[in-house]
C-alpha cells in the first residue's frame, strides 16, 4: 500500500529521457529501475525531453515525435505510474524555454565551452567547428527543468555530474543576483550499478550501436540477443577454463540474477573449466524472458490505447505546467524583473 | 482620417526598444517618427524587449523593469497610437522564448561569433571573454521575435543589418527542413537620415554618454542643452568665419528646422562670417521646444494615469501572445515536431 497523494515534507526529483528511440535494458538497469523505488518516496517528475533531443536531432524532428509516445510507453510497460510519478512532454512546458533563456544571461560560452560532458558529446558526435548553439547551450536548458521543478535530486550517470555542477552554479548565481534562495541546489544521485554494456562488450548500450535489448523486445530477439552475446573468445570448448571479467553473460547475470550465490559457484566453475557458455547463456535468457515478458504485455496494451497515453501525458503535463510556471513567477519576482503580476493597476 | 482596423494586406513591421532608459531624440530622429509613419500604412507590433535588455543587464533587473513603463510612456508620448500599433513587453510572449530555444538547433556557435554587430558589441560592452551565452544568443532571440510576428520589415539602423541576414539565415533553414515556407523572409528598413550625434558631437546619442536629450526633457534641460551643444571651437566671435560641418547646431538644423531655405542661408551667412552661435542656438531651442512641448505634455498627463499604460500594454501583449503562439504553433506542424493540438486522441 503507497500513499499516492504526493506529501509537501517528500524531496522532488527530476528525470527524463530524449526520446529518440526506444528505451532498452541500459536504461532499466541505469535509471528506470531507480525511478520505480523513487516515486514510492519522492515526488518524482519524468521529462520526456523533445525540446532537448532536438539539440542534435534538428534533421530529423519527425523521429524526436513519433519517439515521445514510444518512450511514454516504454515507461508504463516498466511500472512508472502516473498517479505516482508525474510524466510531463518537455515541449508543452513554455516556462523552461523562458528559464532558459534568463539563465542564459548568468552563465558565460567560456563557461559553456568549459564543460566536460559537453566537450566529450561534441567530439562523439563529430560535430567539429559546427557546434549548434542549441548543443552548447543544452546545459542550461537543463538547468532550467530541474530548477523549474525545484528538483532536490536528479538521477544522473557519473558522466553527467558537471551538468548538475552547472546547474548549481546558476543557482547560487540567480541567488545571489534575488538576495534571497528562491532556487534550491540539486544533488545528483549517481546509481551505485554502473552503466550496463551493450550484448557486444563495448562500454554503452544504445540503439545505434546495435547492442541494445530494448524493454519492447520480442522473445525471439531476446534470445538471438543472448546467443549473440559477447562472452570469452578464447573459452572455445565447455571443459576448457574461461574467463568471467569482460564476459557479458556474466556481467548481465550479474545484474539480473538474483540468485547470487548460484552465480558465484558458476563463475568458479567457469573459471575452472567444464562450463559451456550455452548453458550460461540459458540461464541468463530466461532471467530476461522473465524480465521483460511482463513490460511487454503492459506495453502492448497501452499501445492499443494511445488516446489514454496522451490524455495522461496531458495530464502530467498541465500539472507540470503549473509547477514551472509558478518556479518563473517567483524567479522574476526575486530577481524583480518585469511581470503584469506585480503591477499594481 | 485614418482607418484603425488593420487590413490582412498590410505588410506587417516590427519595431522595439530595449528598456535601460528615456528614450532620446535620437531615438525620435532613427527610429520613433519613422513608426508614427508606418503606423498609418503597416501592421505594426513595437516590443518593448525587457528580455533582450537582461542579455547585458542581469546584474541590473530592477533598471530594466522600471523602464518598460518608461518606454511606454514615451511612445505614447510621440503619438504611437496603441489602436494602430500594437505595443508589448517581451517578457509577456513565451512563444518568443521557444522559438528561440528551437531556432538555437538551427545556427552554430560559429556563425553567432562572426557576426559582425555581435563583435563590435561585445567589444563596445567590454566583456572580453566573459561574454554571457545570452548576448551571443541575442542575435537568435531576435530572429524569433521577427518571425514570431512574420514581419516583412524591420526598421533598423545600418550596423544592425547583420542581425536581418542572421534573422534570413534561420528562416531559408527552418523553411527547407519544413519542406514549406512557413515564415517569410524580413527586410530590413534602413532610414534615410542617418544617426543623430550627440549634443558634444560625439556619433552616437546615449544616456550614458551623457550627450543626449530625452523627449522627456523639461524646458530648462533643452536650453543647457542646446547652449552646451558642440559648435566650431575657432568660431570665437560672431564676425569670425565659422564651419559648418560637424557644427551640431547646423547638422541638428538640418534635421529639426522645416525650412530648408532658411538654414542654407544661415549656413552660407556662418561660413561668411558674421553670424553669431547665440543666434543660431536660439533658433535651434525654439524648434525643440516647440517639438518636445507636446510630447511632455501628453507624457505627464499619461503618468498620472499609469493604471491604463499597463492595461494597453497588457492588451497590446495579449494580442501579440496570440500572434506569436500561432506563429510557434505552425511552425512546429511544418517541422513535424510534438504537439498535442495535433494528436488525434
């Protein structure tokens, strides 16, 4: 049993995905697996981020909106319960577009240039000297929503801690310029389990890179999945000793195995020799059947009810709209910039 | 006779001041007497841009806030009609921001840096390498309030025509990736008569250089004003020949005094020798007197009423709100990104 009217003492975090594809395991086991738990504690708002995806999907916004109803799927399909958590369409949100463009004023481009994640997303995307200034500037758009929720924890990858830094910084800047603390500075919450790998080996996980499990998957790429998954090169036959270190299966049932002790003797006895990766690969194939086969059936049928899904991302978006728009009042107020709220007629 | 209901075949203009001060007789000179023309002819929205003024004035909100009704008052001042004009504050119109935010994706940090207005003002403003990511945004901001209206013309002086190419750039890139025209291509409209210099001859008129003349300006401040004005330092006495270039009373002359034949004559008997300043100062005060006398009249008599200044301005920026929410509204249908409205639920 969950109190699901949000109390005014519970601490608010923010969360959100750019929907540019649809979320796989990566994201369950980095982030969609901690919201489940956070939305029994907090208030927890869910950005479906198509302002931001927008930043490097320019070219192609026609995949930006087909992916909003995707990823709103993807989190009904894993348990995110709007009567619990508040998702909310980035884009019908007018109040972070005008945060961001005040924030803009308190933060300088060598600052922006400065930023570690920045950097690194720019040399990934091979963006060169054609840097969009909506790319550079993305780091304070964020800032915007999780001050404009007046988020107190925002979920992120070790990656992204200087995002949360940056925001910090405008905050206490905004502050600073009020006389008085009308934003709150935000934590980040960095999960204690690391980023899961793609089947591949490689570091990420993503659609892209044609490594991902997506949480939509059918049981049959589920298993071919798993059988083409990365595991010791050199462990050509069953009685032959492996190696468990960089082999995916054993990293997955790492994650998705429960049964911890059963997994340590398998790793020794792979270790050992005598344990072929079929059976490992079983093992770990119907841990993520199981897994998955219930967000499947969520997801196929909130699908066939697309009308619910957008009723209920209205829903949380006009609450959403309340909540952001009341953060730019009271910022423009504390700042004592212009409004027809404050005239006195 | 003028017709005030606005025909749909006018050409729309959008014109605007920032708040940071009175405006001056400069501004009257480049700017203002060319909107009491267009307001007969055009679809005129004038933004009074309290957002663009936070892009070098976040240090000093309070400054900005308390000029949107100064700035109002000197439009009403001059004869800007809110019946034919429509008159808005920026901050009124979150449409602007979210076109901006989404235009950002469409322009590169580059092509931001080498514009040519862009660098001459961030060397004028003295930020060196602290320049706040707003002001190199501003361009882009600017471009969103020019569509925002779809207006054909924009008034501007010859250095800020950059800004109208920055502006054409966005639109031939949001238009090709819409695969429609959404928004018009502006024009910019350069006056014919030049910048008005200041009272000490300097190029530009400006409060903070202290050289200018607000049309606020009571009677006595004209007269020092005047009797201050830079003349030819090596016109001693008035049997002396005197220059008439770069004599602010004759290029002011030439600007404020109607009878054209008269001012060739003084200018040729000044040249000649024998024509004292005092005389030619007169003549010049009695000109500005008689133009600023009802402009501070009806300026007065509109403060003592500032209950209606901002109900026209909350009219004008409630107009101007739906104008430019139908703006970001078609524009995000041709580009294909989310939208509610365009969700068959």
């Amino acid at each position: 049993m969950h109190d699901t009217t949000p109390s005014t003492s519970r601490l608010t975090v923010l969360t959100g995905d750019r929907p540019t594809g649809p979320l796989h395991l990566g994201h369950y086991v980095g982030s969609l697996k901690t919201r489940l738990k956070l939305q029994e504690t907090h208030a927890q708002y869910i950005l479906v981020a198509d302002t931001q995806a927008m930043t490097d999907n320019a070219h192609d916004p026609d995949k930006v909106r087909r992916n909003v109803l995707e990823v709103a799927l993807d989190y009904l399909a894993v348990g995110i319960d709007p009567h619990k958590s508040t998702i909310a369409v980035q884009s019908g949100l007018p109040a972070l577009a005008e945060l961001t463009l005040l924030y803009l004023n308190f933060v300088t481009v060598a600052r922006l240039e400065r930023n570690p994640t920045i950097k690194e997303e720019i040399q990934a995307r091979g963006f060169g000297r054609d840097i969009p200034a909506g790319f550079l500037c993305y780091p304070v758009a964020q800032a915007a929503d999780i001050t404009g929720f007046k988020a107190n924890v925002v979920p992120v990858g070790e990656d992204q801690a200087p995002l949360i830094e940056q925001t910090n910084e405008i905050v206490r800047r905004i502050n600073r310029q009020a006389g008085v603390d009308v934003l709150p500075e935000a934590e980040a919450l960095i999960p204690s389990m690391g980023r899961l790998p793609g089947v591949d080996g490689k570091a990420k996980m993503s659609k892209s890179q044609n490594n991902s499990i997506p949480l939509s998957a059918a049981p049959d790429a589920i298993r071919e999945a798993v059988r083409s998954m990365y595991t010791d090169p050199y462990h050509l036959r069953a009685s032959d000793p492996g190696t468990v270190e960089g082999n995916m299966v054993f990293t997955y049932l790492d994650v998705f195995d429960d049964d911890r002790a059963e997994v340590e003797r398998l790793k020794a006895s792979y270790r050992a020799g005598g344990l072929g990766d079929m059976m490992l690969k079983h093992r770990l194939e119907d841990k993520l059947q199981a897994l998955i086969a219930p967000m499947r059936e969520r997801r196929e049928r909130f699908a066939q009810d697309p009308g619910y899904v957008f009723s209920m991302l209205r829903d949380g978006t006009d609450r959403a709209k309340a909540v952001t728009q009341h953060t730019l009042d009271e910022v423009r107020t504390a700042l004592g910039t212009f409004s027809f709220a404050s005239v006195r007629s």
